[in-house]
C-alpha cells in the first residue's frame, strides 16, 4: 500500500503564495473603489422656490443674484450668507444681531460663507424651515417656532416660514430703498412683484 505525503509540493506552496499576492493587490483596491466617499462641495443653489402655499403664489428666489451681484443695503457688495442663515455662525456673534439668539448646532465654531463651503466641502446648510416652520407644523430643529416680543408692543409674535420671510425679505428691500431710493428693490406693500400665481 503506498501512502501519499501529507506534507504539502512546493508547487503548492507557489501556487497558493502567488493567489494570496494577487488577491492582497486586488481586493483592496475594489474596496477602495467601493467605499471611498467622495467629497460632494456644498453648491449654493440658483434659486429658490419660496412660498409654495401661499394665496398669492409662490416666490421664484434669485439666491445666484444675492451672493454674486451688489443685492446688500448698500449696493456694495453681495449679501453675505449669514444675513439670512443667521443660525449658521458662533451664538456669541448671532446675539449680536436682535433679535437672532441662536447658533446652530448650539456650539458652533464656524461662520457660514463662501469661503468656508469651498474649503470645507461638507458643510451642512441649515434650511430656513429647519426652525422657521409653516403655522401649525413643527419645526425639525427645535421643540417650537421661535418667537420674539413685537418691537411696538407686549405682543409675542411666532416666527413662522412666513413671518420670517417676510420680516427678512421684505425688511431688506424696505431699508435698501431708504439708502437708495433708485433701486428695484420691490417695497413691502408691492407684494405680486414677487409673489406669483401659476397659469393653470
């Protein structure tokens, strides 16, 4: 009776040597390929559709225009990102600012500009109506809508999606046209200049 080795052929030995290189060379790779993430940079949206609900109809937001072409007060320079995400910068310099109280998140470090998004391409935006929601609806981010005292009274005014629209949209234009009267800033009381209705 002959007995076969039970010791391994050096063939054996090369054979199974050579699968294991290739496939240490191989299979990271693919994983590599398979699991990298890659970096998405933040892009600022063209525009922004506004107001889908309202009686009016909704807003069409040239957001391009405001962080490219002179839109502040002024007229000197864009609007900077903070401006209207106000939460998206340290609380001690959103305080700063009545009647903005709040960074989010709470411990933030950063201030939200165009720099910051092409440095850091993973920056979350937070959306307005992560805190400012629609009436009735709750808001994403904290337990209720912010509110504040009325400038001209006791009265507690809700900052609901509207209300803060309105206060930050409508505001800006009414102080651009006290700086600069010649501007085509549309006036707080010329409302279907920005609302509009769809054509059925």
């Amino acid at each position: 009776m002959i007995r076969k080795s039970k010791r391994p052929s050096a063939l054996t030995f090369v054979v199974c040597g050579t699968a294991l290189v290739m496939m240490s060379l191989y299979v990271p790779s693919q994983l590599l390929q398979r699991f990298t993430v890659r970096a998405q940079t933040t892009t600022p949206p063209e525009t922004i559709v506004l107001a889908e609900k309202a009686a009016l109809g909704k807003v069409t937001f040239s957001h391009s225009n405001h962080i490219s072409k002179n839109y502040n007060i002024e007229g000197t320079r864009p609007v900077q990102c903070i401006e209207c995400h106000h939460v998206e910068q340290p609380e001690s310099e959103a305080k700063k600012v009545a009647p903005h109280l709040t960074a989010y998140p709470p411990n933030r470090t950063t201030t939200l500009t165009a720099e910051l998004l092409a440095k850091e391409p993973n920056t979350k935006v937070t959306p307005c109506r992560s805190c400012h929601a629609r009436k009735e609806e709750k808001p994403t981010l904290w337990p209720q809508i912010p509110e504040i005292k009325s400038e001209n009274s006791t009265a507690i005014i809700t900052l609901t999606n509207q209300q803060a629209f309105h206060r930050a949209c409508a505001g800006c234009h009414d102080q651009v046209l006290k700086v600069r009267p010649d501007a085509k800033s549309p006036a707080t009381n010329k409302c279907t200049v920005c609302h509009k209705k769809t054509t059925a």
